[in-house]
C-alpha cells in the first residue's frame, strides 16, 4: 500500500492540518517510508491472536457519582486565546 | 565546601540531615549551575523563585525535623509534564503560554515530599523524538563530546534536557517520560540512569499524552540508588488515572545493593541485530560478565517477535498520538492562527503549531485509522503487540528473573547528523526499548562504559511487571562494575 | 408477535399514484442518563448553569486530562438494558470517534462502537386502536454528550459553553421494525415511559435530555428495503410524526417522479412542518474508531448484574397487567394509568383500600381531564391522593351524592381543604333522613296530580319525580331514598 498526493492531502484534511502541495510531496515520500517499513508486520502469523486491548489487566476503576468539580469557568477558560465573559468563541459555524 | 552540585540525592539527604549545608545553599549552587550552562539548552523555563521559596521551607522543616523523603532536593522537570501556573508546552508551539491551572500527580508527589522545582526540561515536541532536534525551543546539547572534537552531540530523545541536566550537574535529579525508549535512550546518551517503570506505576494525569497506552513517567539520575528514592516518590496508585495500577509502592531504595546470587538473567539471542558494532558487542559481554561474578546464572533465551516490536510501535503511537493531539485545535489553550472559517482556523492552527515530525506522526495516525485501513494497520499491530508480550511472559513463566540487553545500537550522534536521514534511521535508536514499552514492563538503562570516542554506552535490565525492584538489584550491580560516567565541563 | 414485521396491515401503507407503499422507520434515542456526575469526570450535569460553570478540566479536554468512569452511569444502563428485556455484555470497550468540532473538546467522543454494554431487546409497544408491536432493539451504548456552540450573539463568532460536554447519554437503536408514524409515536412514548419508571433518565423532551434521530425508507410492500434519510434530533414525539409521515411521502412522491432516494442527513422544521437536507457534509465522515487507551475494557460479572435485576422497580407492562388482573380495570384503563409513572402512582395512593374501579375513573376522567385543561402534571395536582380518597369515601359512605362529589372535588381543587371538613361546613351532607324526604315527595306528588297518574301507566315518567324531588333538596337528598319513597307512593 503506497499513498499518493492527493491521500496526502485527504489525510492532512481529516487531520485537520493545511499543508502545501510542497509539504505534501514531501510528506508523501516520508509517509511511504514510514508504510513501507511496517509493511514486515505481514509476515507475521497472528491468527487467532487477540488485539492488546489493555496494558494492564486489572478492572476498570470507578468514580463514585460525586460532583467533585464545579463553578470553576474562569479557571476553565483562562488559556483562551480568545474568549467572551466565561465562553470559548470560535469563528462562526454554520451547521 | 565542594560543588555541592556533584553530590547524589543520598548525599545531598545525608548532607542536609546532618546540617553540613542548606537546602537553600544547594538551590543557590544549581541556580548558578543553570545559569552557567544555558548553551545547553537544556531548560526551557527556570523558576528560580519558586526554587527559593520551596528550598527554604525545605530548610525550615528540616530545623523542625520534619524533612521529608526527598526534602530539599532540586529537580529539573520535563516540559511535558503540567505544572501549576507554570508554564508547560510539551515543547511546542501549539501550546504556546500555555499554563496550566492544575499540577500532574508525578510532580505533586515530588513537591509533597519536599523536592525543589528548578524549572522546566527541554524535550522532543510532544515526547516525538529520539535527539531532542524536534524541539520548539531548539536541540540540546550533550554535555558529553567525541573525544577530540568540538561538535556538539545530541543527549537523546525525548527526555533529552532532563539527560542533559542531570549528566551536566543542573539538576540532582529529573523527571522523564518514556513511549518508546524516551527515558532509557537520552539516560545511555549521557552516562546517566533512567528506568521506565512499568505501566500503571506513576499516574499519567496532567502529563501532556503523546501515547496513551506506552507512555510512563520514570526519573532520570545519577546513580541506580537515586532513581530508586525518586521513583518511590514519582509512583502512586491515582483514582485519576484509570489506568495507574491499585498497588502499593514499595520502598525500592531497599532492594539496592541486595544480592543477586542464583538470580537467572536472560539473554534474548533476538537483540543481537545485523550490523550491531562491536563495541556494543564487548558491552554486552561485559554486562553479562559483571552479572554472573555477582553470583547470577545467564540464560540463553528467545524472543521471537523482537524485531516487529518497532514496526508496530510506528502504527500504535502515531495511531494514538493522532487522536490525543486533536484537542489542540486554538480554541481552549494555546495558538491560534485565525483562518475564514472554523475548519481553516483548525487548519492553519495545527499547520503552525506542531512541527515536522509531530506533523509526520499525526498523519500517519491518521492514515492508519481511517476507514479501510485499520484492520491492517491497526488491529494487526495490536496483535503482534500481544505477541511481544506473550514472548516476555513466556520467558518469565520459565523463571527468568530479568532480561539484559543493550540500551541503544550506538553511542550518541551528532546534533544534525541525522537531519537528512530516512526517518526510519532516526526511529532505529529505540529499537531495544520499544519492546518494554509495546509490553508494558520495567525497564532501566544504567551506564557501562564509554566507546572509542569516550562517550557514554548503557545496558538495559528489563524486568516483570511492578517488578522494579529486580531492575534496582540488578542495575547496582552493574554500576559497581562499571563506576560512574561524569563528563568534562567545557560549557 | 412481530406482526408489524411480518404482515403490514393494507391501513399501514400509503397510498401513492402508482400503488402502495410501505414506510420502514429505525429510530435511534439518545437518552440522558440520570447521574449527579458526567460518565468520566466529576463535573455536574445539571440542566442550566452559567457558561462552562458545569465544566471539570476533563470536559473541557486539558492536557493530560484522563477520564475516569461513573459507575452510576454504567449501572443506569445496565438497568435501561434490563428494562429493554435486552442481553447484558459482560464485557464491552470503549471507543474514540474522532472529529473536529468546536463544541467537541477531546477532539473525539468516547462512545462504545463495536462491542457495546448492551444487546439485543425488545419494547412492547400497545397501540391506541388495540394492535400490539413487537419493537426489536439492536443495541443500546454509553457515549458522552457534546457541548454547545451558540450561534445568535455575534455576527461572525460562535460562543462555545461545554456544560453538556461529557454528560452521559444513552444510545438505544432500534431495529427497522417500526411501520408508520403512530407506531413510531407509540414505540418512543413507551420507551420513554420504561425509562421513566427505570429512574435512569427523566424523559425531558424540552431540555433535550431525550431525542431522536429518525430513520425513514419506503418501499414496496414485500420488497428489499429502500434507501433511508436519516431525521437527525427530533425533540418531541408529535415531531416525530410529523416528520415521518412527511418524509415518507416526500419519498414516495420522489420515486414516483422517476427520481431516487439520496442516502441524507436532514432536520425537521417544525415551523413547516417539513424535513429538509442539511448542508451535505464537503467530505465523507471518517471517525477513526479505535478502542480508548486512557480506558480499560468495561468488565462485570453475572451477579453485578443480577443485583441491579432485583432492585429494578416495576416496569410499565407488568404494572398493566396487574392493574387488570388484580384491580379488574379494563385494559384501555390500565394502559391509561400506567403511561406516566407518577400517575399510576397516584392511583394506586387512591385506589389503597378503595373500589379500585371508582378510584380509576376518578383519576382518569375528573382529575386527568381537568389537568389537561390546565396544562398541568399530576405531580403539581391541586387535589392530593389523601383528598380524592376522602371525596370517593364520602360517595361510598352515602355522606354526599355522586353529582355533589364533583361539586366538593371543584371546591377542593380551587381552595384545598380537608372534604369532610368543606362537606360539614358548607352543609353538603345529603339528606337521608327518611322524614324530611317523604315531606317533599308528598309535596312534589301533590303539586303534579297529572303526572302521578300518568306514571303508573309509564314507569320511565318515575326520573322526572327524582329529579324535581333532588332539586327541591338541593341535591342533598339520598337518591336511592327517594326512589323508594316515590315507588312506594306512586304505587309503581
């Protein structure tokens, strides 16, 4: 599996990442070296093999249901790079 | 009274105790240290002020005799780990003046135990990286240099300024992470010691994720005893964390210099890779030498699916990684680069927030998931990922009691050396470590020599799981064998 | 049972110009689950709130965040799956689906995608005119809530407040075994209903805390199914409705025009009434799913499970058979009763100790009807369970007449009141005192000498002679003693 500019560009746009036709042609020789070096991990057997789902095997832990955290919106808004009052605000979206 | 920045964090607790000098003198010592060594790039932020205060209320209670475990101590911290109203950036751009409101479990268990925060430790961006090149804030520079040369080195990646740091004397002792071998790779690099501790050890919450299912927080030191005092504070069980593991942490400091008679020490016969250089060869050899005068059995053993290890690392990182960086998108922290619309704002954001490997990873992780491709890339990976483990448990079950290999295939390189190379090349330097990450164990790299260069080589003892206390054994031994690596100060 | 999917009834198709046709609905409910906290962090979930005032550093996805999950809302879904008779996973694993979207901080919602809490179910679903639906459900899944963009306070920004972020909800699809727009009303109503008498959500269509997304397809009858449009949010069950049957014919005319059916996302207008496309997306959808590292695979066993069995409260149908079984109601009655938990709540307050008969048609014609007329729920009824008892009592006792009982119920409804107390004070007793009666009946009979003859020849007349006499007493008067009494005198 080798990828082409134009799924550099689909890709870069799922990732939401602007990219150049420069930047993607160069990405796209790294991208097929990176594909082409895991492609090795078609020789291995891994029939009946289950996917690593965990790390570690223990059970999940749990909260208690606790409001542990509230009416904290200026601490929550104080990295914005730009807000209003206590909302984040972001260039209009149109739905 | 000698540099008090040579002394190691038992010296420094047995020096404080005993009042032959104050916690405020040694943060004074390191300050100046730092300030002497900026062309190392190794901190990113200093916080001389909170080094103060934090030392003289060190000093404070070690008059009311309330010292602490790690009181008075001065430590560099990782850029990736959130520090309360300091700054915390991951290295990158994208997070640019960010700082966090709240304080990681890792460094809250330091300062709650008296430790001094010196300030922040340069890193690869977003822990991506194996010789902190990928940095926002620029390459580190190895205090340590071929001999007969001026040419800067790499420490390694991507816990290189903490590497850096702690082999040039500007910290007692670092924080690190490692995903793929980010902690033992830089600790090699520079003649330090750094243990990966097993995953679930130390809480990850408010240590910025690069992969979520392989990074682990570890400290970086000087001597095997002093990674085992740091650990022993860095590790919790964190109800924040669901995946820190509901054990209680033991006191490692008291397994080092335990005897390692009759204990079983596995060679995986896998490691041994084409084109590895002989002088990691000899190294190698030594080790295992050193183990079996010590009272040790060598063991020949096998671990089959070693070399896909790497291969399916670079699908579940990046895989990973590439969900994890979506929150930084410029609207609740960081940059923001305004575009038309929400989807350009995202786009030019993201374009000039991270950097070029960042970018590669992301991609990458993107591709992987996407439809159609995820059961051959994704799910497969997973797969020989439980293969890797199943291989260590296989071994372990037969009563080995831990692995020894060599920490990296080659010395450090130089800063830009590797700038024009394949990225594969780049990621070879984590070919030993990443299998301990892709199984979720223990592992620690302890100095063991220099090369022909006179730089800094490692060995790395790699453990069961929550079994670090094996690595702490086993790793003194190695350091009594080989002694201690400092390098010459020319900065 | 599944007869909806089997044989549609000819009532369910709709007629086109070139024949009939077939409306195959899916629908997927998205269920707030009923927690204090939000499914991984300990932030409230509380309708309402300043901006970003219910928000942890979880929700609003700061790095190095970690979710932690809320064993009360795994619980709410086990119980929710329980009372859908649906299969319990024992073991289920949590997803990312990755997008962007500002109201969407992690950049992903955790969901469950390919091995979800809960499987297969059923709902029962009764219909008005006495049919029985058997809906199938195919899953239902934890997921988190998404946060708000606020579109109307800025000419070029949107103002983005992550109260809801990380709220739970509940995901419950159902099969495509759903035939026309009342079976799809019928089909949510009880499902909301199930869910209300479950406590594991409050059903509150109004604040969004259940919606729908409807899926619609037409086809011929007997024929593969056709292409869907899926109706995304609807937020109530009369749109619901409306949606589909405009949908559908929209489809129809659509086919019938040579046209086909476009796979589509749209919304329904409830101003118009009508469902349109929503701006189609400039790229496919491509979620990236992969299981959550930051989470473990969500595991319990068997007797977890059967704890929460036990503790479950009586579900809609098994109240409705009992309320026939046991109380002798009639099943329209029942079915009436049961709908709303609190009211059949207040009728079995009513009913304690009573003729459950009476109390039922007390609850469901006088009170239920005159809260209709008021808009209000049962829960904020004027008239208490302890004073409807009282007034069926005082009717049983003989105290008052049926027709002053509605009297004493308005006086109740608008002033309160113990009604024994109102009934003595206001001198609503009838009168059973054989005497004072027999003096107005004499008077009565003497006053319409005519028409006492004629009674014995037309008994029916006997009404008119208890009406004038009840009249003349106010309706105080015992109507069945002076029935007697004018038998007795009138020689009937």
């Amino acid at each position: 599996m080798s990828v082409d500019k134009d799924i550099v560009k689909r890709v870069a746009r799922l990732a939401r990442i602007a990219v150049s036709d420069e930047e993607a042609e160069a990405l796209k020789g790294e991208l097929n070296t990176i594909l082409g070096f895991v492609e090795q991990l078609n020789e291995v057997d891994v029939t009946g093999v289950e996917p690593m789902t965990s790390v570690v095997a223990v059970e999940m832990k749990k909260r208690t249901d606790v409001v542990t955290e509230r009416d904290q919106a200026a601490k929550i808004v104080a990295n914005a790079p730009v807000r209003e009052e206590h909302f984040f605000v972001v260039p209009k979206v149109v739905e | 009274m000698s540099d008090l920045t040579t002394l190691t964090i038992a010296e420094i607790r047995d020096g404080l105790a005993a009042g032959r000098f104050s916690a405020l003198e040694l943060t004074q010592a390191y300050l100046a240290a730092m300030e002497a060594a900026r062309e190392l790039n190794a901190y990113v932020v200093e916080t001389p002020d909170k080094a103060l205060g934090m030392a003289a209320e060190s000093d404070a209670r070690i008059a009311r005799g309330e010292a602490r475990s790690l009181e008075g101590v001065p430590l560099g911290i990782k850029d990736l780990f959130c520090t309360e109203g300091v700054h915390a950036q991951a290295a990158s751009r994208i997070l640019d003046g960010f700082k966090p409101v709240y304080e990681s479990t890792v460094t809250g268990n330091l300062w709650a135990d008296g430790a001094v925060m010196l300030g922040k430790l340069n890193m690869d961006e977003f822990a991506m990286g194996s010789s902190n090149e990928t940095s926002c804030y620029g390459p580190v520079v190895n205090p340590w240099r071929s001999a007969g040369s001026n040419a800067p080195m790499v420490p390694g990646g991507s816990s290189g300024g903490s590497a850096t740091a702690v082999a040039a004397r500007l910290c007692a002792g670092a924080t690190g992470t490692d995903t793929g071998g980010s902690i033992r790779q830089p600790a090699a690099f520079t003649g330090t010691v750094g243990i990966k501790p097993t995953y679930g050890r130390c809480s990850r919450w408010g240590i910025i994720a690069f992969a979520s299912s392989l990074d682990q927080a570890g400290p970086l030191s000087r001597t095997v005893r002093d990674a085992a005092i740091m650990l022993k504070s860095m590790a919790s069980v964190d109800p924040k964390d669901t995946t820190s593991v509901d054990q209680p942490v033991p006191d490692y400091e008291a397994s080092v210099g335990q005897s390692v008679k009759g204990l079983r020490i596995g060679v995986p016969r896998e490691y041994r890779i084409d084109g590895m250089p002989p002088e990691i060869e000899a190294l190698w050899e030594r080790g295992k030498a050193w183990l079996a005068d010590a009272g040790a059995e060598m063991v020949d053993i096998s671990l089959p699916h070693t070399k896909y290890a790497l291969p399916a690392y670079y699908i579940v990182a990046p895989a990973e990684a590439s969900s994890n960086l979506a929150r930084y998108d410029g609207v609740r922290y960081g940059l923001r680069v305004p575009g038309d619309d929400i989807v350009s704002m995202y786009e030019n954001t993201r374009a000039a927030g991270f950097g070029k490997e960042v970018k590669r990873r992301v991609m990458i992780g993107t591709y992987v998931l996407s439809a159609g491709y995820y059961d051959a890339y994704y799910l497969r990976a997973q797969k020989v990922r439980a293969l890797i483990k199943r291989d260590f448990e296989t071994v372990f079950a037969d009563g080995v009691d831990a692995i020894l290999t060599p920490a990296t295939p080659s010395a450090a390189f130089g800063v830009a050396e590797k700038a024009v190379a394949s990225p594969i090349e780049m990621y070879l330097n984590d070919i030993f470590t990443v299998t301990v990450n892709m199984a979720g164990l223990p592992g620690i790299a302890v100095p063991a020599g220099l090369d022909d260069k006179g730089l800094p080589l490692a060995l790395q003892l790699i453990g069961r799981p929550f079994d670090e206390e094996m690595l702490f054994r086993t790793g003194q031994v190695i350091e009594d064998a080989a002694g201690y690596f400092v390098p010459e100060r020319w900065w | 049972m599944n007869q909806a999917a089997a044989k549609p009834r000819t009532s369910k198709l709709i007629k086109g110009a070139t024949g009939d046709w077939e409306i195959v609905v899916g629908m997927e409910v998205h269920a707030q689950v009923t927690s204090h906290a939000k499914l991984f962090s300990g932030a409230p979930t509380g309708f309402g709130g300043a901006p970003n005032d219910h928000v942890s550093l979880v929700d609003a996805a700061m790095p190095g965040m970690l979710p932690v999950i809320n064993g009360e809302c795994v619980a709410q879904a086990v119980r929710t799956g329980l009372g859908l008779d649906a299969e319990i996973n024992l073991r289920s694993v949590f997803d990312r689906k990755n997008y962007f979207y500002p109201d969407l901080p992690q950049g992903y919602q955790i969901s469950q995608y390919k091995q979800p809490i809960v499987g297969e179910g059923t709902v029962t679903v009764d219909l008005a005119d006495g049919e029985t639906v058997t809906v199938g459900i195919e899953r239902l899944h934890l997921e988190q809530d998404a946060g708000k963009s606020i579109h109307d306070q800025h000419a070029t920004m949107s103002f983005v407040d992550l109260n809801r972020s990380g709220v739970a909800l509940m995901e419950i699809v159902s099969k495509p075994d759903i035939r026309s727009a009342d079976q799809a009303k019928a089909f949510l109503t009880k499902l909301r209903s199930i869910l209300r008498y479950l406590g594991t959500c409050d059903g509150d269509m109004e604040k969004g805390n259940l919606r729908a997304d409807v899926n619609v397809s037409v086809r011929r009858p007997g024929e593969p199914l056709g292409t869907r449009c899926e109706i995304k949010n609807v937020n109530s069950i009369r749109f619901v409705g409306q949606a589909i049957d405009f949908e559908a014919r929209r489809q129809v005319g659509l086919i019938e025009d040579g046209g086909t059916v476009e796979q589509e996302t749209r919304l329904f207008d409830p101003g118009r009434g009508e469902t349109r496309s929503m701006r189609s997306k400039e790229e496919a959808h491509d979620y990236r799913y992969f299981p959550d590292p930051d989470l473990l695979p969500l595991e319990f066993d068997q007797a977890y499970v059967d704890q929460l069995a036990a503790g479950l409260p009586e579900l809609p149908d098994a109240r409705k058979e009992r309320f026939v079984g046991a109380f002798g109601l009639s099943p329209y009655d029942a079915d009436v009763l049961v709908a709303e938990k609190e009211n059949a709540e207040y009728f079995e307050a009513v009913a304690e100790g009573r003729d459950p008969k009476i109390a039922a048609n007390w609850v469901i014609n006088e009170l239920a009807g005159r809260l209709n007329r008021e808009g209000r729920e049962i829960a904020d009824s004027p008239v208490s369970t302890e004073q409807l008892g009282a007034i069926i009592d005082l009717i049983g006792e003989g105290t008052i007449s049926g027709k002053i009982a509605k009297d004493l119920f308005e006086i109740v409804w608008a002033e309160g009141g113990d009604p024994r107390v109102v009934v003595d004070e206001r001198g609503m007793k009838q009168v059973t005192d054989t005497g004072a009666i027999e003096a107005l009946v004499d008077e009565i009979i003497a006053a319409n000498p005519d028409k006492a003859r004629q009674v014995r020849e037309k008994p029916a007349m006997l009404g008119w002679f208890v009406g004038q006499v009840m009249k003349a007493s106010q309706g105080k008067a015992n109507p069945q003693a002076v029935n007697a009494l004018l038998k007795e005198k009138l020689g009937v």
